[in-house]
C-alpha cells in the first residue's frame, strides 16, 4: 500500500511540472491601460476585430483602489460611443462585483452589441495532442442600464469543435460572481486559434456584458513510462499482498488439526 502511494504522489508531481501555461497574457495585467481592445488600447498577445465600423465591442478594466477593487464600476473606460463602465458597488449597485480569483485586469464583451471574438495564436503545440484550457468568467451589465440579462462564452482551438460555458443569469444591475471553467481540446497544428465569444442578451438595450480572466492552456498530463512502471509495480505490489492475506492458513497438524475437521 505504502509503495502504491508513493507511486500516486510521483504521478502527481510529474503531472504538476509538465503544466507549462502556452497562452501568453492570459490574466490580462501586460496592456495599455483602461479602454476598448483595438481603439484606445491594447493587451499583449490578444488581437479583436477593428472596433471602427462596427467590427468589435471589448472592454479591458484595470484594478483601482475601491470597495470592488476595480476600475470597471468608477472611472470605467472610453470607447468609440463614449464612456463604459459596468455596475457595481462604486456606482450604486451592492451587487458584489469584485475582482476574479486571478485578480487585477480582466477584459469585459457585450454579446449583443458589435459581437466579435477576442482571439489568440497560441504556439509551441503538438498536433494531435490534448489540452487543458481553463478561465475565469463572470456575468454582468453595463452601467446606466436596466433588466435581467444572460452571459456566457463559447471558445474554440484551432479547427475543432467549439465549447461553451452554461449561460447564467444576471438580476438587474447585478453580477454573477466569479466562476472557473475548464475544457479539453486536441489541437490539430502546432499553432492555433484560440477564440473567445461572448455570448448572451436580451439586447442592446439591456447591454450584458460577459467577464473573462485568468485563461491558461496546459498540455493534459500523461505520465512519462517511468511513471507507469512505478505505478505499475506498486499496484502489482498491492495486489499480491491482499491475495496473500486472502489465502487461508494450513490447519497445524496433530490432535488440534483432527478436532478442527470432526468439529
């Protein structure tokens, strides 16, 4: 049992050292400051449709020094319609808006206005090979507008298929809190695609807004064969020892061994 073990923990340590994040700025923090992606500023590694013309409607918000610890709800960001921002505790709404488990920037897209992905060409993969890629993400409106609004994501990596989060509901003025989600791709050259698409509604008028932060890409752990060959002689080594204890002991011989069998 004790080698078992101790095969587990090796595999989780392998598994631990090999999760090398391939996407670049995944938490947002390396960018030109408060705006929109593509107008007024930028984020290292992520590229949008131009926002001149209708092409794309991303925010990206730094922290500040207030009771959410975000600018989105005080100074918000200027865009190519005016001034952004979104609700929260800062501007009137105590709905708890924070920022994510990542924390500092994080990036905000309204899936009802200009929709359009924000994208990444992520190097350094193996074709064929499967990746984890997991994200923080939240649900929220934009300031100075009311109603119940849903947000959620849809990503995809490379040609594969595309994935999406469930779509969460937001109150009025409100936020969903931050969650994390993780999904599986193989990717299919050793450069691809990464995209993220807001999604949601009802409309412009209500304007949802989906949140997104803290986004890593990690080869899915397969242990090294020395691994397997540890594990596999510690299991073994398990198995051998419970059928040792399973198989019964010979009756000592003498005057006991036949009161056992005439008993």
């Amino acid at each position: 049992m004790a080698a078992a073990a101790a095969c587990a923990a090796i595999l989780v340590a392998s598994s631990a050292s090999a999760a090398v994040n391939l996407v670049t700025n995944g938490s947002f923090e390396t960018n030109a400051g408060n705006g929109q992606l593509g107008f007024d500023t930028s984020a290292m590694g992520w590229s949008v449709a131009n926002p001149i013309g209708g092409g794309s409607y991303v925010f990206l918000f730094n922290p500040a020094a207030s009771v959410s610890g975000t600018s989105a709800d005080t100074s918000g960001a200027a865009g190519t319609y005016g001034n952004v921002g979104i609700w929260g505790p800062d501007n009137g709404s105590s709905n708890g808006l924070k920022l994510s488990p990542d924390g500092g920037a994080f990036i905000s897209s309204d899936p009802a206005y200009q929709n359009s992905a924000i994208t990444q060409v992520v190097n350094g993969l193996t074709a064929g090979t499967k990746y984890v890629l997991t994200f923080n993400w939240a649900g929220s409106q934009q300031l100075n507008h009311d109603g119940v609004t849903t947000e959620g994501w849809q990503v995809s990596l490379g040609g594969g298929p595309s994935q999406s989060t469930s779509l969460v509901s937001v109150l009025d003025k409100g936020f969903s809190g931050w969650m994390t989600q993780s999904f599986t791709f193989t990717a299919d050259n050793n450069s691809d695609v990464l995209s993220f698409l807001a999604l949601g509604g009802p409309g412009a008028s209500q304007p949802p807004f989906a949140l997104l932060d803290g986004v890593s890409l990690t080869a899915a752990a397969v242990p090294e064969p020395v691994t397997w060959t540890m594990m596999l002689a510690g299991v073994g080594f398990l198995g051998a020892a419970l059928r040792q204890r399973r198989e019964p002991r010979p009756l000592p011989a003498g005057p006991l061994a036949h009161r056992a069998l005439a008993g």
